[in-house]
C-alpha cells in the first residue's frame, strides 16, 4: 500500500461506503435491520487495541411511525409543497429502469461532497436496485419533482431480516416457505436514501419528504422506521430526523490508522 502511495486504511466498510460500512459501538440490545452489519461488542477494543482510531461515526435514527407527525413539521411541508410547486409521487416499478437512474442521478448529485463518497457506477447501481426489488414495496418510496424533473427522493425497504430471523439461516429445503409466511409479520422499513439535490436544500424539501413518506408507509401496516446510516455531523438529516421526534439509537464506527 505505501508502495503505491497510500498513507490510511480506513474501514470496515464493504466495499465502499455505497453498500454497508461502520462497527457496531453502540445499540446491541436490538437486531440490524436489512443490510445493516451487527458484531460483538469486545470487537471494537480489538480494532483500537492495534491502533486504529476513530475517524467518523454514522447514525442510525428510529422512528415511530404511528405517532403523530408533530404540527410545525406538518404545517412546514404542506407551506414547503404550495410554495415551491413540488410535486410529491410514489415510484414506478412499471418504469424501473427509468426510476433506478433518475435515482442514482439524485444520490450523486446530493452525496457528491459527502465525506468518502465514491459515485456508484451506473452497473453498481443498477444491480443494488435489481437485488433490492423482490422486496420493494412502492409504498416505501416517494419522489419530489420540480416543474416535471425529479430533484428529491426518499426510499426505505421492508425490514426483510425480520421474515429472514425464522428461518434459522437455512432457505432449502423448507425454509422459503417459512421466509414467505413470514413476510406478513414485517413491520418496520429501513430508510436506506434520503437525497435531495444541492441547488434545492435551501427549499425545506427534507421535512416534505419525510411528511409524505410516514403517510404512505403508515398506511402500509408499518409501524417503525429506521433512517440509516446517517453521517454524524450531516445536520440536513440528523437535525429534521431529532425534530421529528426520532431517537439515535445505534452508532457505527469508521476506523482510520496511518500506515507510516
């Protein structure tokens, strides 16, 4: 690695901060939801004990979504939809292709200057989203568009780990029928992409978001949701999430150690 320049190691992240990344440090007491890592707690004194150092904690956020949407939030995205001539849709799965690129349009362009992001490729993204929809539940997604261009989205996936917990780790022979029996006990979402573009920050498009999604996914049977992962110094999440009446309840670690 020095060889060719390089100064850091820096993770676990696998294998880029695209796809799951961080050390569980705190929040054992609960599962990981879908694509979330989970790992022993001793596991961080082992990383740290051959000199590896804290380099960034991300969030994990879990929110009711039975309780009721607190009013400023309520009156701030109803104000935010008027004024800005926004329009508020779920995804189209009959228009996959076209929705799986205008979303990793919305992802590069929001996450462009966030800390160690590395723009998927148009492939990279595209099978994420093709491994992901099995699963997807178009009332877990909703898109924001200006004057007819999508400049916003928020998308969360049903907590399939919980259907997966039954099946003992084993699919065949018989475990697929368990898995699909099980799908019906799911009642929390991971909201896994919230990005709205730079140009429109300013408009208060995170509070219309997370408004409109609770609605939609409230009335999916849904009762919590998980906003994950969130960087820990990203107020344009963290702080509208904490509004909103959401709690940090596990943290992730990003560890960094200089190779000379």
């Amino acid at each position: 690695a020095l060889a060719n320049g390089r100064r850091f190691v820096r993770g676990p992240i696998n294998p880029s901060l695209n796809e799951s990344a961080g050390l569980l440090v705190d929040g054992f007491d609960t599962d990981p939801m879908v694509m979330m890592p989970h790992n022993p707690p001793e596991y961080a004194d082992y990383i740290e004990s051959a000199g590896y150092r804290k380099v960034k904690d991300l969030f994990a956020w879990l929110y009711d979504i039975e309780r009721e949407v607190p009013p400023v939030v309520g009156r701030l995205a109803l104000r935010v939809r008027d004024r800005e001539r926004v329009t508020v849709r779920p995804l189209q799965l009959s228009e996959f292709a076209r929705e799986v690129e205008r979303m990793r349009a919305i992802y590069c362009g929001a996450w462009e200057h966030n800390w160690g992001f590395v723009p998927p490729t148009e492939d990279e993204f595209r099978r994420l989203a093709t491994e992901l929809k099995p699963i997807f539940d178009e009332r877990c997604a909703v898109c924001a568009d200006v004057d007819g261009a999508p400049v916003a989205c928020a998308i969360a996936i049903p907590d399939i780990n919980q259907a997966l917990k039954g099946t003992n780790g084993r699919l065949f022979p018989s475990g697929v029928i368990r898995l699909l029996r099980r799908t019906r006990y799911i009642d929390q979402v991971r909201l896994l992409l919230v990005g709205v573009l730079p140009e429109y920050r300013t408009r208060g498009l995170y509070p219309l978001l997370l408004f409109e999604l609770q609605r939609q996914v409230r009335g999916g049977g849904y009762r919590r949701a998980e906003f994950s992962w969130v960087l820990e110094d990203n107020r344009d999440v963290n702080q509208p999430a904490e509004q909103a009446g959401a709690r940090c309840y596990k943290r992730y670690r990003i560890y960094q150690k200089a190779l000379a």
